[in-house]
C-alpha cells in the first residue's frame, strides 16, 4: 500500500475509532474513495492496536487499576473497587464477541461490509438515536455506581456495533445515557469498554496477520500503528474536553448528513 494511503487509512481509523461516527463505515468505503486495495489484516490489526495503546495512555489511571483488578477477577476474589471494575468489562465484551462469533460462523460479517445502503441507515438512523437519548437522559450519575446489570446491558448494546455504520462508540453513549450516566461518564465508560474489546479483536486478527508478515509488511503496520496513535489520541482529548462543555449534537448532525449521502450513493 502506498505511504500516503497507508497513513490516510490510520489517521481515518485513529479520528473515527473513538467518535461517536462509526470508524468501520469510514474504513470500508476508504478503499471506494481513493482506489487503494484492501488493507489487508495486518494493517487492521496495526491500526487497531494504535488506538488502544492511545486510549490506555489518555485513561492512564483507569487502565492501572483494570490491571490490577484483572488480577482479582482471574482468582475468583471480587473484594476491591478494582476488580469490581474489571468484572464488568469482561461481562460487558461478552455480548460483543458472542455477537461477533455468530455473525463470522454464519458469513455474515462480510456481507454486511459490503452494504452501503445499510452502512448509511445505521449511521442515519443510530445517529438520531443518539440525539435522542442525549436529549432525554439524565446526567447525575457517576461511573462508581455502575452495576453489573447495566453492563450487560450496555453489553448487548455494544454488541450492535458489528453492524457497520453502527459506531462502538456512539451506540455505547447511547445506552449509558439512558442508564442516566452525564455525557462525560457515558463517554468515559464507553472507551474504557473499548480496551477489552479491541484487545480481543486484535488478539485473535493476530494470528492471521502475522502468518502472511514480512519485513514490508511489518514495516506499513508499524507506522500505521504509529499515526493510528497519534491521531486516536488528539481525536480522544478532544472529544473528552468538548462533551463537558457541548453536547453530541455536531456528532448527530456529521451522522444523519453522511448517512443520508450514503443511502443516496446506495440507490440513486
């Protein structure tokens, strides 16, 4: 892939990864756009592992205590705030890769990628949503009292966000404000759900990836972790200091005008 397209490609991966836009329907038309090839899975698992390593430096302190309560949930023994927090990001990933497992079996994964007209309605669609539970939630909840009810139910709802044009993200939002969580919550909740689920999409993309490797390929998937990185990082401080201040409002109007550009495209 050329360099030009290969940065594009992280830039547009680490910008749209954690907004509430949906990365996976700019990824997808990506190559419809410029010409370029499919990137192929090293890349996805490059530009994946950038975002990651992006929102556990933002959440710095969140993630040291995910780690320390993992520890607490790999031995059965629930007794801190930690392990309580970690608990209910595994419980929430489950629904997601349950989801992602059946839809891959079935060969629905690829055929849902190749629908434009659905990338556009789910963008229009969940867009609206989100307006909607920002508008109505309320926003006097903090993330100490989440339950391990809410996260499965925030669970299923990430679990929608195999449907491309769905956005992780947005529809993650969306729940946890109508949970009640304030917009800062609901965002900060939301990407410390995406540290299990990205590392456990990465994890088993890995093995695929490094089967075809070579030193080129390792090279593009270098610096396509790198600027994947970089950007996720500025998009992530952004977001996070915008939404204290503004609501998700210019997310929602972004969404329902692509969206609808991408239903016109669809069936014009």
């Amino acid at each position: 892939m050329p360099i030009l397209h290969l940065i594009l490609l992280a830039i547009i991966q680490g910008v749209t990864e954690f907004l509430p836009i949906s990365s996976s329907a700019h990824l997808i038309l990506f190559p419809s756009l410029t010409g370029a090839n499919d990137q192929g899975p090293l890349i996805d698992v490059s530009v994946h592992l950038g975002t990651l390593i992006a929102v556990m430096i933002y959440f710095r302190e969140d993630t040291r205590r995910i780690y320390k309560g993992a520890f607490g949930v790999v031995r059965g023994k629930i007794k801190t705030s930690d392990d309580f927090l970690a608990l209910c990001l595994l419980i929430a990933t489950v629904p997601a890769i349950l989801f992602g497992l059946t839809l891959k079996t079935l060969g629905f994964d690829l055929l849902l990628r190749e629908s434009v007209g659905l990338i556009g309605m789910t963008m229009f669609g969940f867009g609206i949503v989100l307006w909607w539970a920002d508008r109505k939630g309320p926003v006097h909840r903090e993330m100490q009292s989440w339950t391990m009810k809410e996260a499965v139910i925030l669970g299923l709802w990430q679990a929608l966000a195999l449907i491309p044009g769905t956005s992780r993200s947005g529809i993650t939002i969306t729940g946890a404000r109508l949970l009640g969580y304030g917009r800062s919550e609901a965002a900060r909740i939301s990407m410390l759900m995406s540290i299990p689920v990205i590392l456990a999409a990465s994890t088993l993309g890995m093995f695929d990836a490094l089967r075809i490797a070579n030193f080129a390929g390792l090279r593009d998937g270098s610096i396509a972790a790198l600027f994947a990185a970089i950007s996720a990082y500025i998009a992530l401080s952004i977001m996070m200091h915008f939404v204290k201040s503004v609501n998700f409002t210019p997310y929602v109007i972004y969404r329902v005008l692509f969206g609808a550009l991408l239903i016109w495209w669809a069936y014009a």
